[in-house]
C-alpha cells in the first residue's frame, strides 16, 4: 500500500512538471481586472445589521451576563425578570458583559 501511494504521488508530481506552470492561486502583482461599467461594481455592498440592537439580561441572575434578544439565553429569560438595553454598550457600561454563547 505504501509502495502504491509513493508510485502515485511520483506521477503527480511528474505530471505537474510537465503540465504548462498555471498557478491555482493569482500573482499578488497582477491588477485585477474590474469593469466599473457593471452595476454590481458602482452597488454599495450590503451588510447584514441585525434590526433590533437592544440587548436583554436577567434582574434574578447574579452572573451579570447581557444577551442579545435573537439569542437563545435572551429567550430562556422570564418577561418579568427581562432588563433591557438600548445597546451593548449601554449594558456595558451597567456592568454587564456579553455571555459566551452569545456572539
């Protein structure tokens, strides 16, 4: 088996030898080529930016933790024990952090 696999990766190797050299990857020196023409090209780009940047913890949880509300950790909160944040940065500030499997 060993013998078969050294046979197999030597014909590789001999056969990219002798294959015309085309790099899988392009040479960092080319330009690329870019039509500015296209409508794609003068379209600014879309990022996805999730719609509610609020972000939620527990008045009962002594850990400190925020979530954001598409989390899972957010849903498991009870209504009555939500504590809500205009934005991470405010519930930072209060002296929560982000919980881990929230990301």
């Amino acid at each position: 088996m060993v013998l078969g696999l050294g046979i197999g990766y030597n014909i590789g190797r001999i056969a990219a030898q002798n294959s015309p050299q085309q790099s899988q990857y392009p040479d960092a020196r080319e330009s690329p080529k870019i039509n500015l023409g296209e409508t794609s090209a003068t379209r600014p780009l879309q990022t996805t930016v999730p719609k509610d940047r609020r972000v939620v913890a527990s008045r009962a949880s002594k850990s400190k933790l925020y979530h954001f509300s598409w989390c899972s950790g957010a849903q498991r909160i009870k209504e009555t024990n939500k504590l809500w944040f205009e934005s991470a940065a405010m519930a930072e500030a209060a002296g929560y952090s982000l919980a881990g499997n929230c990301q």
